[in-house]
C-alpha cells in the first residue's frame, strides 16, 4: 500500500513527540483491525465511533469491513493525525479532540458501536471510570465497546458499568494485542 511508509513515518514522529499520548510501540496491525472489525454490528444504520485511530490501520479495516465511510465518526487527539486522517477519509468525520471530552464532542448522539485504541493503561483509574461512562452513554441499546490492549492476560471489563462479552488475542500484531468486546451493564 503506497500509504503505508508516510504512515509509519508519520506514527514514529507521533510517537517520538509524545509517547503517552500515542501509547504504543509499533502501529497496529492489519490483522488486528480485522479482529476488531468483526464485531462492527450489521443491519444498523447508525455511526460507528473510533477512538485513537492513529494513522487509521484500524480504520481502513473497518471500511473494508462494510463500513459505510459516512457512518465513521473518530475521535484524534493529535492534531497532527486527524488532519492525515481528514485527508485520507474525507467522507468520514474526523474530530481533532479528546475522547475524554465525548459528552461536549457528541452532545446527545448515539453511536452502534465505539472502536478504540485508546492506551487506558496509561489513564488514571478516574479517567477510565469517566470515559466509561462516557461511552456508555452514547452507545445504542445492545451496542458494543471494542477495545484493544497489549495487556493481554487482563480479563476483567475497564469499568464495572460494563461486562465482557467475548475476547480474541491477535498473535499476529507487534506487540501481541487482546481484542476485548463489552456491553454496558
């Protein structure tokens, strides 16, 4: 893919500026995105809300998918990044903000579903707890939380306002990921 070493640029010089914000070693794979873009729900004809696209490995996943690119919503805190994402999907709506700021973002909007890449190992336990409720507010009925982490040992829901569903660990990524899918309780 000719996008494929500008991104790896692009995420290394994220990374090298702020390694917390960006929160991982090495982009994410293909096979990951797949993983996550498996539980994308079907027959919905809301928005589906990406947290921490980074260069948008995930997101092109999600795409090919089916995803409808009108229907994608992501959330960057890097300006740097939703500005290459705004130019790489400019059908999708790319905000520039922070995903602990969903309720001023997203006001009363519901989403079928949030796929994030967010470090939430490098959130404050009242980070987490704050967007967890975040998200739960803005997820449909049934609708899922998809999220990713390299702490792939870890099993228990990133708050007790939500409950497991199912989990896949993507041996193929660098480093090793555990793709965990909750509801709301």
């Amino acid at each position: 893919m000719t996008s494929a070493r500008p991104s790896l640029r692009l995420f290394l010089s994220e990374m090298a500026k702020s390694p917390l914000l960006i929160g991982a070693i090495w982009p994410s794979s293909p096979a990951l995105g797949r993983v996550m873009a498996n539980w994308l729900p079907e027959n919905c004809s809301a928005p589906v809300l990406e947290l921490g696209p980074g260069t948008g490995i995930v997101t092109a996943e999600l795409l090919a998918a089916g995803l409808p690119e009108e229907r994608l919503v992501a959330v960057e805190k890097s300006d740097v990044l939703a500005s290459y994402l705004s130019a790489r999907y400019p059908k999708s709506r790319i905000v520039a903000g922070d995903a602990l700021e969903l309720d001023r973002l997203f006001g009363g909007e519901k989403f079928g579903a949030v796929i994030s890449s967010l470090p939430l190992k490098v959130f404050s336990p009242g980070q987490v707890d704050m967007l967890s409720q975040q998200i739960s507010d803005i997820l449909l009925p049934g609708a899922p939380w998809v999220q990713f982490s390299y702490h792939i040992a870890n099993g228990k829901p990133p708050a007790k306002s939500f409950r497991s569903v199912d989990s896949k660990i993507v041996w193929s990524n660098f480093p090793p990921a555990k793709v965990s899918v909750y509801h709301p309780q």
